[in-house]
C-alpha cells in the first residue's frame, strides 16, 4: 500500500527550490517596521498609559532598525493629528519623545499659536451660543434648560488650516 502523503508534506516538496528575492524580502521588512511603528505610536498616544515603557522597547530595537522605526513612528503619529483633541494629546505628550527634541521650538511656536487659535474659538462659540438663546427667546422658548446643540463641524475652519500646517511643517522636518 502506498504512503499517504500530508499536505504540509506535499507543499513543501513543490517548494524546495524557491527563495524570496531581495526586493521581497525589503519589502517584508519595512512592512514589519510600519506595523512596529503603528503599534509604539499607538502606545506612546495612549492618555492612559505611560510612554516609559514604549520608549524602553523602542530603545532596546536594534540601533539600525530603531533610527528606521523612530522616522516611522514620528510620521505616524503626525500624520494621524486631525483634531482638537488629538492636537492637545500631543502637546502635553511630545516632551517625554527624545526623537521630537530637535523639533521642540517649531512644535512651541505651534502650541502657542494653538491656544491662541482654541481662545478666539471659545468667544466665537460664546457668541454663536448667545445668537442662538436669543433665537429661541423671540419663538417663545426660554429658560435655564435651554441649550442650543452645536454640529460636531463646529470646530472653525482656521483650526483645520493650523492642523494641516502644523502637520505639514512637522513631517517635512
């Protein structure tokens, strides 16, 4: 009776001779750094987690990989700012990133210039808010209860222009 031969057997035996090229093989590579760097830039963002960990991961990559990861990481984590929220996230957590150190004084310009913008942004909501109470008073609708809702659109479109700008600045240095 003849042998019956497995799967795993079969595939390896039509196998045998071929090897990745070594385009294929760069091209493994740099997919498992941008899924590395995915991950440490998602750990390092996280509000309830601490970046020394991370950071002692990402020190302990190989020294040719970690300069690799470091660029990857960096454009990961700008290129996914698109919010308000995420704007004041990397703010208070950029400090603690040893690879942002020779970006610090274009990243302060931001900062200020941020909270500059988010000021003028309150007053203008202030006024929209006024605007609309008012609205309501003269169809006959008042009291303490009422407050007007606001689009989640609301944020201003010179905030949107300052995201993308600071993006722009941050990944072309």
């Amino acid at each position: 009776m003849a042998e019956i031969r497995s799967t795993i057997d079969i595939m390896m035996e039509r196998t045998r001779g071929m090897l990745l090229s070594e385009q294929e093989k760069q091209r493994l590579k740099e997919e498992e750094l941008e899924k590395k760097a995915k991950g440490y830039a998602l750990r390092l963002l996280d509000p309830a987690g601490s970046n020394e960990s991370a950071l002692s991961s990402l020190g302990n990559e190989a020294p040719e990989e970690r300069a690799i990861l470091e660029k990857l990481v960096w454009k990961e984590i700008v290129s996914g700012i698109s919010n308000e929220a995420q704007m004041t996230l990397f703010f208070d957590r950029f400090g603690e990133w040893p690879f942002a150190n020779s970006r610090r004084t274009k990243i302060e310009e931001f900062r200020k210039t941020f909270q500059n913008q988010l000021k003028s942004k309150n007053k203008d909501k202030k006024t929209i808010l006024e605007r609309a109470k008012k609205k309501l008073a003269d169809a006959g609708i008042s009291g303490s209860a009422v407050v007007p809702k606001f689009s989640k659109d609301m944020e201003s479109s010179s905030l949107q222009d300052l995201i993308q700008q600071f993006r722009k600045a941050l990944l072309a240095a």
